[in-house]
C-alpha cells in the first residue's frame, strides 16, 4: 500500500553538526554529536567545536551555554561558518521549491537557532517563538496508526468475516500504540486473490487472500509534551 507523504530531504547540519576548519577552509557536518551536544559542545565545557557554538559566539542575542568558553572563536571564522551554513540552507530550499519564486521559509526544531535571518531563495525566513520545541509538539498530536498486512485462507470462512476479523486486530493495535479506542477508524482496506498455486498447502488455487488493513486515529486526545 503506497501513502502520500510531504516532499523530505535531509542535510547533515543541525545543533550539534561538527565545525571544522583546516587551512582556512571550514566545513560544518554532516557528522553530529548529537544528543551528547550539553556534555561535548564547547558552550557545555565539552572540547568539540559545533555550530551551536558558533553561533552562541557571533550572535550575542543568544543565551545557551557558557558563552566564555567560545571567545577564542576569531571573527574570520564566524564569518566563514556563517557563510556555509547560509550556502547549505540555501541549496536545499533552492531544490525543494517548485516555483522560482521567492518562497517563505519556515525554521522549526532546535537547530533552527544556527539559520541566518535572511536566506536567497527565501521571501522571509521565520522561526517561530516555541520553533525549539516543535518536535515534541509534532510528536505529540500525530496521530496513532496501524496496519495488519496478512495472507488468510478463504477456505473456512468469507472474505468478509475475515476482513472483519483483521480489522478488529488492526484496531487492537492502534489502541495498544495509545490511541484512544473510541476515536479509532478504518480508513482503507484492501484485498487481493494470491494468482498461485496453493495445492502444496492443502488449499486450492484462489482460496488464499493477502489483506491489508489500515487504521488510524481520527481524533485527539489529551496528551502532554514536554522538551527534552
């Protein structure tokens, strides 16, 4: 079964991307220290240089970490990073947009920090007030799924009773995953005749069905988030 999903494509720059420099020539990721960034990051007295870093040093606007640990940062080096990290934003919104024009662009997540205010490309770029917590937001009023995809035997019982049967599971598995078990629905099921030969299972030919069965939650509950 096939589901329509946004257009996604990754870049190795975040929060915790690794700044290097050699030889005058910076670049930024796309390894990460990831979530160990308040132990390893220079602004958490760790010893590794990151964008977060960077960042907390050339803009004095920005209250994270220990911002004397990142004074020995040199204003060509800001500048540099600065400059890569505009250069690798502005190369994915540029293959992302389905128009030539200038777009507005939207800054979610706690990476979204290290992003300049204006990109080319980009009509306004704007990261919202709580943008830092916008995964634990997201995370928390997606919806809960769950799809059974099963082959049954149609000999015994009909392609309805069966259906019936797997939908019932498929719900029993969306409300173990949390959701509620009276907002659950069906939203899509499908059924397909298996074209072989099923004589070496006792069975004849077309009395074997693969089903699949798709639930989801239809309305949400109350759920908490909390940042991380």
């Amino acid at each position: 079964m096939n589901f329509s999903c946004p257009d996604v494509k990754s870049i190795g720059l975040g929060g915790g991307s690794i700044v290097r420099e050699h030889d005058g020539e910076f670049t930024v990721g796309p390894d990460s220290v990831g979530y160990k960034i308040q132990t390893e990051a220079l602004v958490f007295n760790g010893n590794v240089s990151t964008t977060t870093d960077y960042t907390v040093a050339g803009n004095a606007s920005i209250d994270i970490g220990d911002r004397s640990k990142v004074q020995h940062l040199t204003n060509d080096g800001i500048s540099s990073f600065k400059a890569e990290v505009k250069k690798m934003l502005e190369k994915v919104v540029d293959t992302m947009k389905t128009s030539p024009e200038d777009l507005p662009v939207l800054l979610v997540g706690g990476g979204a920090v290290i992003a300049p205010d204006e990109l080319a490309g980009a009509s306004r770029v704007i990261k919202p007030e709580y943008s830092g917590v916008a995964n634990a937001i997201g995370a928390a009023i997606a919806r809960v799924s769950a799809v059974v995809d099963t082959v049954k035997s149609t000999e015994t019982k009909s392609v309805a009773t069966l259906v019936e049967e797997i939908s019932k599971e498929a719900v029993q598995r969306a409300v173990e995953s949390g959701a509620a078990q009276d907002s659950v629905k069906i939203v899509e099921v499908e059924t397909l005749p298996l074209p072989v030969s099923c004589h070496s299972l006792g069975y004849s030919k077309e009395k074997l069905t693969q089903m699949a069965v798709y639930c989801e939650q239809e309305s949400i509950h109350h759920q908490s988030c909390r940042r991380i």
